[in-house]
C-alpha cells in the first residue's frame, strides 16, 4: 500500500467521522421521533425506532396545529425571499451601473447596517408596524425583511465582477437597464441568485423573536413559535411529539437546500467563472 493510498483512506476516514458526528444530532432527533414517552426516558437510552412513530407525527400536525404553523413560515419566507431578492438586485445594478451623487457612502452607510442586529430595531419598528395597524399580519413579518444590506453586498460585488462594457453593448442596442437586467446579468448570476435565495429562505423560517414580539393570534403564528408551544403544555412534556415536529419543520429548508446547494455553493465564489 502506497503512501498516498494510506493518506486517502485517512482522509475519508477522518471526513466519514466528521458527517456523522454533524449528523448525529439529527439521527437522535429523528430516533426520539418515533418512541413514547417512556421509551425516551428509558435507560439504557434507545437509539433505535420506536413504537409510535404514526402517534407522533399525527400529534404534531394535527393537535398542535404544527401544519398551520409551517404554511405561515412558507408564506413569509417564500415572500421574503422574493422581494428581497430583487430589491437587492436592482439595488446592486444601481450601485454598479449608474453614477449619482453620494454613490459611495450610501453605499458605506448600507454596509454599516450590517453592524446593527435585528434585535436593537425591535421597539422601534414594533411601534412603526402597530402605528400602520399591521399587527397579527404578514405584512408585519415581510415588509421589514425586505430590504437587506447582506443582499445588497453580494450583488454589488457580483456585478462588480462582470464587464462593464456589456452594459455599454446593451445600450447600443436600444436595452433599457431592466432589460439588461432581465436578458443579460440575471442569467449570468443564477448561482448568486440562488445562494441569496436559500440564504434568506432559512433565515425567515427560523425567525422566533419578532414574530413572538408582534403576533398575538396563533392562526397567524410561525413553526418556531408552534415548536416551542410543544414545550408549554401543563403535563410533562412529550419529547418524541417535540422531536417529531422539529424533524417535519426541518422537511421545507432540506427541500430548498438539496434543489439549490450546487448554486448555492458556487454563489460565493462571486462570479469567477466568468
């Protein structure tokens, strides 16, 4: 056996141990999903399936309302994604493409927001959401995430990295700037696209501060705030239905993850390829 042949299997071997100690949260969690209350206090732990698996998931979705839950989170990350997206598009083809006055420090100023944590906001814009009456409301949930100074970044850099003579090429024949946008930079930006795309869809499915801050109504509630519902119930808690309903809010970022990770991977590189 050679030496390089040695170092490979090593290299594999030490990479099969990371997976699963990355993984074995998860496993424990899908394992815990399917045993009773008393299966998953037993001792020795059982870290094999269980007996209740049907009982579990069905407590989740339908007693704790955990399907309503997820259809909010999909609503508002979905349209959140989508808006922010193109706002920070078009904002990156302006900060590109055009010339106007105070270009670079706005441009500074957006970076410095990136300082400023969601959290510090949380007062002001509770006063500004209620003032428009947009409590118990998904406006409430995706018009203050439509703007991101993270998404304006990314494309500013990506655009950036593409020539600036096909916007002088588009001009020549007749393009508008969305149309250069629409037939020219978007399709040479898809893995950047994709990336801020999945980026922002995780981000508002794991929201949990605001939406408890702002929604009073559980039939407007997100799947964060309806997995932490599992926990307050008078009797002890059920940690097999807790863990079921964690492994089925996990289902929807999985989903999105698997269709865009190839872009969504090549989406940092900013553009190299070209």
């Amino acid at each position: 056996m050679t030496r390089k042949i040695r170092q490979d299997i090593l290299t594999h071997v030490v990479l099969i141990a990371i997976c699963i100690l990355i993984l074995s949260p998860v496993l424990f969690a899908i394992s815990k999903s399917t045993q009773t209350r008393a299966e998953v206090f037993h001792y020795p732990p059982k870290l094999g399936p269980g007996t209740a698996f049907l009982d579990n998931y069905r407590t989740a979705w339908n007693t704790f309302d955990l399907g309503l839950y997820m259809k909010n989170s999909l609503i508002i990350a979905l349209g959140v994604m989508v808006s922010k997206t193109i706002f920070s598009m078009l904002a990156g083809l302006a900060l590109v493409y055009f010339d106007f006055p105070l270009k670079n420090p706005i441009f500074y100023f957006i970076l410095f927001t990136l300082m400023m944590p969601t959290e510090i906001m949380i007062i002001a814009l509770f006063n500004l959401v209620s003032d428009l009456g947009w409590g118990n409301n998904y406006l409430a949930l995706i018009v203050p995430f439509m703007a991101s100074a993270t998404g304006v970044f990314l494309f500013r850099q990506h655009f950036s990295s593409i020539s600036p003579h096909l916007m002088d090429a588009a001009r020549v024949d007749g393009a508008g700037p969305l149309r250069f946008l629409w037939s020219v930079l978007i399709p040479m930006s898809w893995n950047t696209v994709s990336a801020m795309a999945l980026i922002q869809f995780i981000y508002m499915w794991n929201q949990y501060i605001w939406p408890l801050v702002i929604i009073r109504e559980n039939a407007r509630q997100v799947v964060q705030i309806g997995l932490r519902s599992m926990t307050a119930v008078q009797d002890t808690t059920n940690w097999g239905v807790v863990m079921a309903g964690a492994v089925l809010a996990m289902l929807p970022p999985l989903a999105i993850f698997i269709l865009l990770h190839e872009q969504f991977t090549r989406g940092f590189a900013l553009g190299q390829e070209k």
